[in-house]
C-alpha cells in the first residue's frame, strides 16, 4: 500500500515538472519575410505594395515595398494578419515547430468586391417640364448680389492663397519637388541669379502685386 502511495507521488511530481517546463518555454524569435501579391486588373499575379501585415493583438509588423517585400521579427506560432483596401483579410499562423530562425512566406491576397445597392436617377418627362420647373426658381436680388461678389475678379484672386489644396494637387506639387532635387542629385544645384528671364518674371510678379500680404475678408 505504501508502494501505491510513493507511486502515485511520483507520477504527480513528473506531471508537475513537465507543466513547469512548458510554462517556463519562452518562444524563439525569427526573421519572417515574404511576399505579398494578388490578382491584376487582367488576372495576372502582381505585387501589391503598401499591404498591411501585422502581428494579432500586438502594435508589431510591417508594411510590404512596392515590390510586395516584407521583412520583420515575429515569434513562433504567433498569428499574422494581412490586410489591404480592396482585399479581404487573411490570416497566417507561424508555425510553432520551426527548426531555423529564418522563415519565408508569399501570401496571395483574393480581391472584396462590395455591391452597392442599385441607384436610378430618373430625369425630367420632358424639356418643357425642365424649362417650366427652371424659369420658376425664385432667385432674389440678395442672392443675385451675393453671386457676383463672390465671382468677382478679386475674391478669386483671394482664393488663390487662401483656399487649401486637395490631396490629387498636393501629390503633384510633392513628386515635381522630388524629381527637381533628383535631378541634381550628385552635383551642385545651378544658381540662376543671373537668368534674365528669372528675374523678368520676378519684376513682372512686384508689379502685380503678389508679393503683398492678401488680407483675410
């Protein structure tokens, strides 16, 4: 009986020591790399940049180049999601049992079609009606007043320097800089102190005016 006893002590002493073990197992850091593409416009495989991979339930990850390349650190058996505007999400485990710290993926990205529901713009039965419905628009001599102050020549001379440029204008001003700098890239930048035409424009732009400081109305 004190066998049984003694036996069963030990069996329990082991299965504790194992459970210790697995508990105290910190997981192994590794070099997760890979690609990232999906369908084109054609149905061709293609690289998609700018994809989003990132580690679950953490702030880690990475974004993929223009190539489609992704480099970063991530643990074994951790969860990756990889998400873009226009796929659908997809996640990855990393598996536990790797032997190397070194691990690469290519992960094909499926397009998320989203279908709006049917929009139908119906238009006027007839001319007669638009020209009937037209010529009944109450339009007041305060709004017709309203209209040619705001059209006029100097307010939208004001609005040049007043009103905020959109993204598709803002993109345009920064790749021209870009490609200004890359030009000389290498080499000393030309002066042009001395272009006649620079300093022509320069004269003609004092004279009208632009340098001046554009009052807020």
């Amino acid at each position: 009986m004190r066998g049984l006893f003694l036996g069963l002590f030990m069996f329990f002493v082991f299965l504790a020591t194992i459970a210790a073990q697995k508990k105290d197992v910190v997981p192994q850091p590794i070099q997760f790399s890979g690609k990232v593409v999906g369908p084109d416009e054609n149905g061709e495989i293609t690289p998609l940049p700018y994809t989003t991979i990132a580690v679950k339930g953490t702030s880690r990850g990475s974004v993929s180049d223009y190539d489609g390349f992704f480099s970063f650190v991530a643990l074994k058996g951790e969860t990756v999601i990889f998400s873009r505007i226009g796929f659908k999400n997809v996640e990855y485990t990393i598996p536990d049992t790797l032997s190397s710290t070194f691990y690469t993926w290519i992960q094909i990205m499926s397009e998320d079609n989203v279908w709006l529901d049917e929009v139908v713009i119906y238009p006027w039965p007839s001319r007669e009606h638009f020209k009937h419905e037209f010529l009944a628009i109450d339009i007041s001599n305060e709004l017709r007043e309203q209209a040619q102050v705001n059209l006029a020549k100097e307010v939208l001379s004001d609005m040049r320097y007043t009103v905020p440029v959109d993204g598709k204008e803002a993109s345009t001003v920064y790749m021209r800089q870009q490609a200004e700098e890359f030009k000389y890239t290498g080499q000393f930048k030309p002066q042009r102190i001395f272009d006649v035409m620079a300093w022509k424009k320069f004269i003609e732009a004092w004279k009208r005016g632009d340098f001046k400081n554009k009052k807020k109305k």
